[in-house]
C-alpha cells in the first residue's frame, strides 16, 4: 500500500459530510419547528433551547435585511454562538445587542 493514496484516502472519509446532511443541504428555512427538527435529527448534540433562541434571532437579522443569500442564512442558522461565549454568557449568547 502506498502511504500517500492512504492518507488521502483517509483524509477524505475524514472530511466527509454526514449523508442526511447532504442530503437536505443545510437546514430548512421555512418555520422554526422544521428548523429545530431538522436541527434534533442531524445535530442531536446541540441544545434545543438554544435552537429556538437561535431561530428567534434568525428572523430578527432576516428583518435587518442583514443575511441575503440562502448560503448566509444557513451559515447562520448552522453556527452555534453559544459555544464562541464564556460559560457563564451563554444566555445571553442570542440577544442582538450582546455579540
């Protein structure tokens, strides 16, 4: 076996994506129960809480006018602000004037 192919190899499966991921590339972005659903399913290590709070801010920023491509708005609704926050922040991790 060549180590080289054999890393690559590795790399990639390393790399890849979840298949239902994939699959429905990113999260709905219809309705807050479609999104935390979606979010329980494919995400199961992430908190509900913070998946609703996220959507509420979700639409504050969509009213802004601040997220305008569908590739922003999933990068937003998939980024979890929670961790980026100090433990004892972390309620306040969705509030918009706080981050």
């Amino acid at each position: 076996m060549l180590r080289r192919e054999f890393l690559l190899g590795a790399a990639a499966i390393a790399a890849s994506a979840p298949a239902a991921a994939l699959a429905a590339e990113g999260p709905p972005l219809s309705s807050k129960d479609a999104f935390v659903a979606w979010m329980k399913a494919n995400r199961p290590a992430e908190d509900p809480k913070y998946l609703e709070r996220r959507w509420d801010r979700y639409q504050v920023v969509i009213s802004f006018n601040d997220l305008w491509t569908p590739a922003d708005k999933r990068a937003f609704l998939m980024t979890p602000r929670q961790e980026f926050c100090l433990p004892e922040n972390r309620e306040d991790a969705y509030v918009g004037h706080y981050i």
